[in-house]
C-alpha cells in the first residue's frame, strides 16, 4: 500500500504459492505456475494498473504420504 495524497493505493500484488506435491507432479506444476497468469481473472482485471509479481515454492510430499 502507498499513500496517494490521503488515499491509500495498491500499486504492487507478489503472490507466493506454496505446493507440496508428488515428484512425478513437478513438471506439471511448473507448466501450470508458467502460464497461470494469462488465465487468471484477477491478473487480468488489475494488471494493467497494478504490478502483479509471483513465486513458487515446491516441496516433495514424503514417499509414505505420495500414494494415491
């Protein structure tokens, strides 16, 4: 938030997602956090006005919790 005279403005969005998810679903993760903005109704409503930064943070489920 920045003050813009007495009003307070969202200038800059960062997303960080955070997925714990199976080894193998790592690719598939990755292909989807590349292109996810282009899809997203928020990003595309308040991009234009607003900077949108992200991050992703992947981390392995334990081989005892991965089965389906």
């Amino acid at each position: 938030m920045e003050a813009d005279g007495r009003v307070l403005v969202v200038r800059r969005i960062h997303v960080t997602y955070h997925l714990r998810l199976r080894p193998d679903k790592r690719e598939a993760a990755l292909r989807a956090y590349e292109r996810h903005v282009e899809y997203c109704p928020v990003a595309r409503t308040i991009g234009g006005c607003v900077t949108i930064t992200t991050s992703l943070e992947l981390e392995d489920l334990a081989e005892d919790t991965a089965a389906d």
